[in-house]
C-alpha cells in the first residue's frame, strides 16, 4: 500500500513555476509532471482535429562533428517500429487506422515529432506517441535506408551554389564548430552512423526532464492532463538534466573580420553577405527584441539602408535578419548588388553600418511602426493550430515558454537608445564574416579578390 501510494503522488503534476507569474492566453494550460515533462495544452474548437508534439533539446547544437545529422536519423526512425508495433507495416497500420498524418523535423536547437488526427482518437494517439518515442525498435535495415534518404537529400542540396556558400558562411562566422549549425548533418558522419551511435541520442536527450509534449486542438485540458498522468508519467527522468551532463561547447567569438569569395557557375546573380554574432537568449534577451525590431525597418523599402542601396540602383534587393537562438544568435544582411557595381555597393553597405547608431537612421515612428507588425506577427502565429504548434515548440527550445507568451508587452517598452546600444554592442566596430558568392566569369570581370578583402 505504501509502494502503490509513493506511486500516485510521483504522478501528481504541478504548475511550472516560471510560468507562474505570466499571463498566458486563456486558451492554454500547462503542467509539469514529476518527471519534469512539460505538457502544454491548447484548446481550440475551430476544427474537429488534435495535434500532438513532443519535442526535446537537442539537435545540431549538441552533435560533435562525428554525430552531425544522426539526431535527424534518430527523428526519422521513431514511426518505424516500436515496442506494441513490431515494424513499419503495423505502424502503417496502426497510423492509418487512427487518422494520423506523421512527422519529424530537426532544427539547430530541438528535434520534434509530431501528428494531426480526428479529435475523437486523442487517448489512442497519446498512447501511440507513447510507444513510439519511450519504446522504438531500431534495426540496421532501417536505419540503412534512412541514410540512403537523407545522403540523396544532401547530394541535391549540394548541387545548389547557395548550400556551398551557406555552408561556407557557417564555417567563417562560428569556426571549428560550425557544424552544430547544420541539422542535416554531414555526409561522412551520416556515411559512417551505426545502429549505437543513433541509440546514443535517445540515451543522451530523449528524457521528459529535457522534453515537452503539446497536445491542441478539440481537446479538453482536464481530459489531456488526466490521460497523459499515467500514461507519461512512469517515464523515468535522468537523474541529470542532460543539457547539464552533456554540456554543449560555446562557440568562439569572432575574434577579426573575415572575408572570403565562394565561385560557383550556377551563381547566376552576385549575393553578398555580412554577419555578426549576435545575441542569445542565455545571456542577454533585452537585445534579441532590440535586434528584431531593428531587422524589421532595415529591410523596409523606406529605410534608409534601403534607399541607400536599393533605390539608388546599387543593389537589386536586400534583407537585413536577427534569428533568435539560445546558442548563437546569428545578425545576418544579405544583398544582391547590381553585377556591375559590386565594389560600388559594398563600399555604401559599409558606410551605411558605420551610421546605424546614429539619432536620425531610425525614427520614433518607425520603431512604433515596426513594434505593432511585430505584435500582429506574433498574434497570427497562433491562428493556425496545427503550425502554432511548432512555433510553440521553437520558442520553448530557442528561449522559452515565458519569452514567447511575453513577447508583445517586452517589445513595447523598448527605445531607440536600447536599438543603439544593441547596434554598438553587436554590429558597429565588430568583427563580422562577408562572404561574396559569384560566378567565375563576372568575378574575373570585376576583379573581385582586388576589393572584395579584410581591410
């Protein structure tokens, strides 16, 4: 009797407790389990269907260069067999027969699984994600064919000039560990994967300590955290969070600016890039609002990067980016110069970046401006349920529950000195990466390595 009670109470589930003091839309309730397994429901009556996600930290911010890619492998293997289903075809099966429409994606910070399926089969769904994720069945046929599907991904994405020059953008900008920016991986490290080495990433992350489960849709909450107690609630936490035991290197700061020039003969249009490393969500969230709103009225028609470049016939278009990131926020400014006048439109880019800071490139209305489509993003985020799903499992892995659910009121209360400040603190006078991908015949023409260098 001791044993049986000992039992329940570790079912028991409890608020989150930095959760505790946000408000959260009123469609939305969330538990954690003993175990620490985050379980987020979202209510939402407009369809008759439900969607269930489970996602976990990882990814290619914790693969070492030998394991680039076998999260993805590990990702793609779960709806193959497992412990009630003993193969593909009864997990077919089983699939069809709920309803379901499977997935998995693996970005740089979380690897998630996910399906949408008639609301009336949610209890049978639980229990099959239960199944797939807790108990599969890997074997070598399997996995033998995954990475024939995954290398034949690799080899039409290497066939394209932009893969070469991202790759090499990576590699300038984050160094010796550049691959933990590629969830794809790489072809040796997916060439030499065994069946332990994939085994390896379930053993490492896949634990509700590291997880969240998202179910939403035409579900009740009270229903959802009733079945998924028992059901997810046996599932043994490690007695280290795993992000704790596996501590993920932090890249090198950059320490000089960078150039370098990409050729390739598919390059039918110059692109040029510029860089910076920029803010994370670990170790300074204030300046990850800053960056976005000053992403948003550089990439305007009326900024004035925009007419210094655009409209003067410099650049043909241009997008001026901030990726929100716990590892490794990336600032990113991307142009496609006129051909003939590549020289001419790196020299204005530069002179535009030495300006930024200054009190008249951005106007109090154009923060306001850019503060209210930001907020109208974030709220069409949530109109789609079964997308808003991955939002919600983005913002969960790259920042936090809290952050997203605070977006809107933390963006308002920023200025324009906290724009400056995060302009001098990531982008003037920093070191940055520009790279120049081009064709062999215009760069010979241009003479491009005469200017297109480190001062």
């Amino acid at each position: 009797m001791i044993k049986k009670i000992y039992v329940l109470l570790l079912l028991f589930t409890t608020s989150i407790p930095a959760l505790a003091q946000v408000k959260i839309p009123a469609n939305m309730f969330v538990k954690t389990l003993q175990n620490g397994l985050t379980v987020l429901v979202v209510e939402d009556n407009s369809v008759p269907l439900a969607t269930v996600a489970i996602a976990f930290k990882t990814g290619a911010f914790t693969e070492p260069i030998k394991y680039s890619g076998l999260t993805g492998l590990y990702q793609m293997m779960l709806f193959k067999a497992n412990k009630d289903y003993g193969n593909a075809e009864q997990v077919g099966y089983r699939t069809s027969v709920l309803g379901t429409q499977k997935n998995s994606t693996v970005q740089q910070e979380y690897g998630s699984s996910f399906f949408t399926l008639p609301s009336f089969n949610i209890e049978e769904g639980l229990k099959y994600m239960n199944s797939a994720i807790r108990f599969p069945v890997l074997n070598n046929e399997e996995l033998e064919r995954e990475k024939t599907i995954t290398l034949a991904q690799l080899t039409q994405k290497e066939s394209s000039a932009s893969f070469k020059f991202n790759l090499a953008i990576l590699q300038h900008l984050w160094g010796k560990l550049a691959n933990r920016k590629v969830a794809i991986g790489t072809r040796d490290a997916i060439n030499a994967a065994t069946l332990s080495m994939v085994d390896s990433v379930k053993l490492k992350y896949h634990h509700p300590n590291n997880a969240i489960l998202i179910v939403a849709g035409k579900v009740s909450h009270d229903a959802i955290f009733k079945q998924v107690t028992p059901l997810f609630g046996s599932w043994q936490a490690s007695a280290v969070s795993p992000l704790k035991k596996w501590i993920v290197p932090e890249f090198e700061p950059l320490k000089k600016t960078d150039y370098f020039i990409t050729e390739s003969n598919l390059a039918t249009i110059p692109s040029i890039y510029m860089g910076w490393q920029g803010p994370d969500t670990r170790h300074d969230i204030p300046s990850t609002y800053a960056a976005d709103i000053f992403s948003y009225i550089l990439t305007q028609r009326s900024s004035k990067l925009s007419k210094a470049l655009v409209e003067t016939g410099l650049a043909q278009e241009i997008n001026f980016n901030y990726l929100t990131l716990a590892h490794g926020g990336e600032i990113s400014f991307y142009i496609q110069p006129n051909p003939q006048k590549i020289k001419e439109c790196l020299d204005e880019a530069k002179k535009q970046i030495s300006l930024f800071d200054t009190d008249d490139y951005i106007t109090d209305e154009q923060i306001q401006t850019a503060k209210r489509k930001l907020q109208i993003s974030q709220e069409r985020q949530a109109e789609i349920t079964t997308q808003y799903v991955q939002t919600l499992t983005f913002w969960w892995a790259s920042a936090s529950l809290n952050y997203h659910f605070t977006y809107n009121d933390k963006i308002d209360k920023i200025t324009k000195a906290d724009v400056q400040a995060y302009v001098r603190k990531y982008i003037k006078a920093k070191p940055y990466c520009a790279g120049l991908l081009i064709n062999p015949d215009l760069k010979a023409q241009v003479n491009a390595d005469d200017f297109f260098k480190a001062n």
